[in-house]
C-alpha cells in the first residue's frame, strides 16, 4: 500500500511539473505615470490590450511626475511616462533615463466657477492669474511637484505675481482630487484638459481659459530607464511597452480616445 501510495505522490508531482514547464511565467514591469494620464481613463484603454498581446503584466504607480521620477531614480520603476519636459530633460541628462520618447499632448486650462467671480474668461494666462491674485479669488494648487504644479508656478512667474495667502491652498494631491477640491470650494485650479472633460460631469466647474497655444502645450513622453541605474530592470519588458505604445494602431486609438464620452479628443499624437 505504502508503495502504491509513494508512486501515486511521485506522478502528481511529475505531472505538475510537466504542465507548470508548459506555461511560461508571468512577466511583469512598473510603469510610473502621473495622475492626469491615470485620471483620464487611457491606461485601463490601453494596457489590457498590451497584457494580452504581450503577455506582461504592467503594474502602474500613478503619482504626480516629480514623484515618478524619484520612483524612478530610486530604482522602482522599468519605465516613466511623464510631462514635465524641463524635469524629463534632466532625468536624461543625469544619466538615469536613456532617452526622452514624446508620444502624445493636450493642453491645460485653466477651469473655475461658472460665475467666473475674478473674470478672467478670455484673457491670456498670465493676465488672469494677475486678475486672480488681484481679486484674491480662491485658487487651488496642487503643490505636489507635478508637471501641472511645474506649469502652474511657471505661469505665475509670467504673471509677475507670487501667490501666497489665504486664497491660495495647495491639495497635496492628484488632479482629479484638485478639481474636486476647487469644484467645492467654488475655486479656480490649472488642469490637463484629459482630466477635466473626462470627469466634467461631475464637476461644478466650468472651462474659462481653454489652451490652444504653446504656453499651455502640455506634452507627454516615455522614458526608458538606463541600465546602468537599475540593475534589476526589466529592460525588454519596458522596450516592448514603447513599442506598443508607438504602434500605429495604438496612436490611433490615443488620437480617438475621448470623442464618444467627452465629445472630443483629450490626447493628440507626436
């Protein structure tokens, strides 16, 4: 019996060796994003299709781009995709980052209260982040070292004005979390207009300065990490993922992305 029994043993294990040699392992990599790419719905278009075609598992850390670029320096990260280009630049220059890879834009606003109570509608961004300071209207940043909080301060800059006081919080969070905050608090806040058109609905804010120059171009791009940086990295799975993303189908649907919930595209292609 006890022989009978060993052998039955010594079968299930051979054979659940034989079936787990058959199936590949699960391949995996980290991808550090911000939260306006997260926020707009693209990555839950995009990465299921990559993770069935690829058979790599992406986990995302969705945070604002200073943070995913620490996250990155830190060796936690296989990729960044990010838009904050002076601070991408440096990334690359620092020799953490191979290459800086754009893929898409779309442009902030700057969004407020219907009643637009500093009326700045209209006017360029600087003269109505003048008229905001001036009318101390309520205005929430995000104060987070984002690519959006590096665009707002630049803004402010152009505007000769430094904003302090209590008309000016700062969220310490995400943009959705932001438009959340000033949509309560009947405030103006900068924002990616993929965040803003795609929960809108749910948002008592209304569009008062919407981009279309370059001041308020806001560019997206990949970022390999460098090997040399990261031991542990996962250099083809990172690879396969910006291949992915520069596929011709894939930019297809990045530049279609938007128009059936938001009425419009809320990225265009590089």
């Amino acid at each position: 019996m006890r022989i009978v029994t060993v052998i039955a043993v010594a079968m299930t294990i051979f054979l659940a060796a034989a079936v787990s040699a058959q199936e590949p392992a699960t391949r995996t990599m980290t991808l550090a994003t911000t939260t306006s790419v997260e926020n707009s719905g693209l990555l839950d278009a995009l990465l299921p299709r990559f993770e069935k075609e690829s058979g790599i598992k992406v986990k995302v850390v969705a945070v604002g781009t200073g943070a995913a670029l620490r996250i990155a320096r830190e060796g936690n990260a296989d990729l960044v995709f990010v838009h904050d280009p002076k601070g991408e630049e440096k990334f690359v220059s620092e020799g953490f980052g191979t290459e800086r890879i754009p893929i898409m834009y779309n442009y902030f606003w700057i969004v407020g209260p219907a009643a637009d109570p500093a009326g700045i509608k209209g006017l360029s961004p600087e003269e109505a982040f003048r008229k905001i300071a001036a009318a101390k209207a309520l205005f929430i940043s995000r104060g987070d070292k984002s690519g959006t909080n590096e665009k707002e301060l630049a803004l402010w800059g152009k505007a000769g004005v430094k904003p302090s006081g209590e008309w000016y919080l700062e969220s310490g969070q995400g943009m959705i979390e932001t438009l959340r905050i000033a949509a309560q608090k009947g405030a103006y806040t900068l924002t990616d207009n993929a965040t803003y058109l795609f929960h809108r609905k749910d948002l008592a804010l209304a569009p008062l300065i919407r981009g279309g120059s370059d001041l308020l171009l806001n560019p997206y791009a990949l970022i390999p990490i460098n090997p040399a940086k990261n031991p542990g990295l996962k250099k083809d799975e990172a690879a396969a993922l910006v291949s992915f993303f520069r596929s011709p189908v894939v930019r297809e649907i990045i530049a279609a992305y938007g128009k059936e919930k938001a009425g419009e595209p809320l990225f265009f292609i590089k």
